[in-house]
C-alpha cells in the first residue's frame, strides 16, 4: 500500500517537473536586481545620513554652523516635487496607453500624487510666512 502511493507521488512529481520548466539564469538576475537595489539604496541613504551628522557636529564643534532656513527647505520640496510630478504623470500616460486601468498604474499615479503634495506644501508653506 505504502508502495503504491510512493510510486503516485513520486509520477506526479515527475510530471510536475516536465509541466514547468525549469528558472534560468536571467529569470534569477531580474528578480535579485530589485533587492539589491533596496540594499544598496539603504546603505546609501543610512551612509548619507551618518556622515550629515557627523559634518555638523564637527561644524558645530567648530563653531561654524550656520542653521539652514525653512526658505532652503522648502525650494528643496518644490524641486523634488516638480521632478516627482513631471515623472510621474508621462508613467501614469504610458501605465494607461499600455494596460489601461491596472494596478501598474500605481507606479505613475504615486510619484504624481507625492509630486503634488510636495507642491501644496510649498505653497502652503509660503502662505506661513
């Protein structure tokens, strides 16, 4: 008995095996591209934002610091908010032309929507002041 179903598993695997084929070499490198991406963008960021720190301390220590205005940081959010927007409503059009509504459309309607927001906050900002 045990034999038998040893023998079935053993032919549905077999035919398992025939139905798919098997990974190549390529399919394995597109999919790690992604995660090393996310690594190494991390380290990037986390390496940034280390030596930021540092420099200031030792601006401070110094006694060369010099504070970094509202003025500064909102001209930096509407910088990125216009590239944000003007990258991601061109990805919104293409999503669109080629799939139509899918839920690829989200890698446009994202960066269009942070672009925007960036964009509010500037000038909401500016009406603070």
């Amino acid at each position: 008995m045990e034999e038998q179903t040893t023998q079935e598993l053993l032919k549905k695997l077999i035919e398992l095996q025939s139905t798919h084929p098997q990974t190549s070499a390529a399919e394995v490198i597109i999919s790690v591209v992604p995660l090393l991406g996310v690594i190494l963008g991390a380290t990037l960021l986390f390496f940034f934002f280390l030596w930021n720190y540092r420099l200031k301390k030792e601006l401070i220590r110094a006694g060369q610091y010099q504070y970094q205005s509202l003025k500064t940081v909102r001209i930096f959010t509407l910088l990125i908010g216009i590239i944000s927007l003007s990258v991601g409503i061109p990805m919104s059009a293409l999503f669109i032309a080629m799939e139509g509504a899918s839920y690829s459309l989200l890698g446009g309607l994202i960066p269009s929507f942070v672009g925007l927001g960036l964009i509010i906050f500037y000038s909401v900002s500016r009406k603070r002041d």
